[in-house]
C-alpha cells in the first residue's frame, strides 16, 4: 500500500500525477503492486478526452483488475472532470475511445448500468492525496470549497473467491454532469460512499456475483444498493423525517472519533438482503469535532477526513486509511 499528497497545477496535472503515481510509486512497485498502463490517448469528442486503461495486480496470482480513467476536458463550459469507469475483463480489438466496449463494462452491454461516475474538479490549483494497493486506488481532490473523491478497484467481499470472484466497485461524486458549478443535489453534496441523488443518478456501482451491476444510491428504496452506514436501513430515503442516518452518531465519550467500516448491502424490495463486503480503508466518521483535511488516528493508523462535495453536514463525511 502507499499514499501520497501534494498541489496539483491544473485538472490535467492532477490526472498525469495520479497516472504516474499508480504505475511508478517507488513503494508500490517495491510491493508488486504497480498498476499497468495498457493504453493511453487523446481525442475529441463533445470535449477532449485523455483516456487511460489500467489493470491493477490484485493480491492473488491471477487476478486482473480492470479500470478506465479518463479526464475529461471542456474548457468553453468550463467543466473539468475525472470519468471512471471497469469492466470484468479487457480486449485490444476494442477502440480505447469507446470503452463502453470492452466486456462486463459497466457502461454498456449484458448487465451494464449505463452510468458513467465522476469527480469534477477545478481546472486551477488542487490539493490533492492518492491512496491505491494492487487491488483499488482512491483519489481525493479538493478544489476551492469543493472535495471530490473517488474509488476504483476490488472491495474487501464478505465470500470466498469462488463465491465472488470479481468484487469490483466505481464510483466517485456524481454521474449526472462533469461541472463542479452546477447546483445539482447529486454534485453539490454526493460522493462515493452517500449518493443523493434520485434514482438512476448513482454515484458508483457495484459488481455483483451474478455478472450484473448495481447502483448504490440512498434514496431510492427499489432498485438500488447501499452503503452503511450513510444508509441505514430501507426506510431511509428522501425527505422522510423518521430516516436512520449519520446525523445521530456523535464523538465517543473520551472526544475520539469512532470509524464504522463501509459496508456494502442491497436494499431491493422484493429480494432478500443481501451484504456483499466493504470498501476497503474506507469509514464513517461523525462529522462532529473534526473538519475535512483533518487526520483522525486510529490504533497508531492515520486516516483523512473527507466531506461529501462541498457539503459539511455531520452526516456526510467519511475517513480514508493513509497508512
């Protein structure tokens, strides 16, 4: 494992800085665990795009992980921001430009979602802290007031390899615009681990045993998944003043802060729960006592406090392991 942290110029120094972070950092390298950089280009669309495909080396011998970053740039609008997306496996023949294409992609094809997660960010300076091991990498950037974040990679499952042998989650802030000025529910105040957005604006997605994917989302109780313990149960959606949230978790009675652990779970209201595993090195954290930036150590483990976007509500913030 290894982290970084630092300023970045501009959202494409940002992007060449987590580029290079992922497959050169001294100690993942040392670890054997250097993503490898399969493809790079750049090209037009609606805006420019310069588009990354990664695989990550996992833990195991045999394990592939499969991610596509791009940044995407439309300097007229302006809105800058970085696109995630994965897919089960991953084919040469298919066009970098159209990664939809390559197969179990989350954005199109057999069990697809059809969303594409992203973190907008400012095209000035940004702080900026990079976490990533073989299996996932987790970026935070925070620009003016407002702090993006995102997760690509394998979460930890609650099954065995046989039973879930492709444990992959994406997400980020929002899917619905690559803007941070947009006043969108789902930008202003969303990240990875607390969607508010209405269904289908997931934030992230997960991949399920079965080969499909599921949006996780807060509010929507039908269709969607969830992560505890930003969503505590079925009942809790929108504008429902009997919902269970963070908003009643508070310091514990020495002033430390507790960390929950992000866990993974399905709310379809016509299936039986099911709990498929957690982020890893990502918490909960009461947002009571402690500001975004902060450091909370745990058991002698440092882990950065985040907020949701540019949201300081004491619900919404979480804790990511730095060491």
């Amino acid at each position: 494992m290894a982290w970084t942290s630092g300023t970045a110029t501009n959202a494409a120094d940002l992007f060449n800085k987590l580029i290079t972070f992922l497959t050169a950092d001294a100690a993942l390298v040392a670890g054997g665990e250097a993503w490898t950089l399969l493809r790079r280009n750049t090209f037009m669309a609606d805006a420019k795009r310069d588009l990354v495909e990664l695989r990550g080396p996992g833990s195991s011998a045999g394990d592939a992980i499969y991610v596509q970053i791009c940044l995407f740039a439309d300097a007229a609008a302006p809105a800058h921001s970085i696109r995630v997306l994965g897919s089960q496996s991953w084919q040469s023949a298919v066009a970098i430009s159209t990664p939809e294409g390559q197969p179990g992609s989350l954005l199109s094809g057999a069990g697809a979602l059809g969303i594409v997660p992203r973190m907008p960010v400012f095209n000035s300076a940004i702080s900026y802290w990079f976490v990533a091991n073989g299996r996932r990498f987790i970026v935070v950037a925070k620009s003016s007031a407002y702090w993006g974040a995102l997760y690509a990679g394998f979460f930890l499952p609650y099954g065995t390899p046989s039973q879930y042998p492709y444990p992959l989650f994406i997400g980020a802030n929002t899917s619905r615009g690559d803007s941070y000025q947009s006043a969108d529910l789902d930008i202003a105040n969303s990240a990875f681990w607390r969607n508010d957005g209405d269904y289908p604006s997931h934030s992230a997605a997960i991949l399920q045993p079965s080969g499909g994917w599921v949006g996780t989302n807060r509010f929507d109780t039908i269709y969607t998944g969830r992560i505890w313990p930003w969503a505590m149960s079925l009942e809790t959606r929108k504008n429902n003043p009997g919902r269970y949230d963070m908003g009643n978790l508070t310091q514990l009675p020495n002033g430390a802060s507790p960390l929950l652990p992000a866990i993974l779970y399905n709310c379809t209201s016509n299936t039986p729960f099911n709990v498929w595993g957690e982020l890893q090195g990502v918490f909960a954290v009461p947002g009571f006592g402690v500001a975004a930036g902060d450091t909370v150590t745990v058991g002698g483990i440092s882990h950065l406090v985040v907020q949701a976007a540019t949201s300081t509500n004491a619900a919404r913030f979480a804790a990511i392991r730095l060491n």
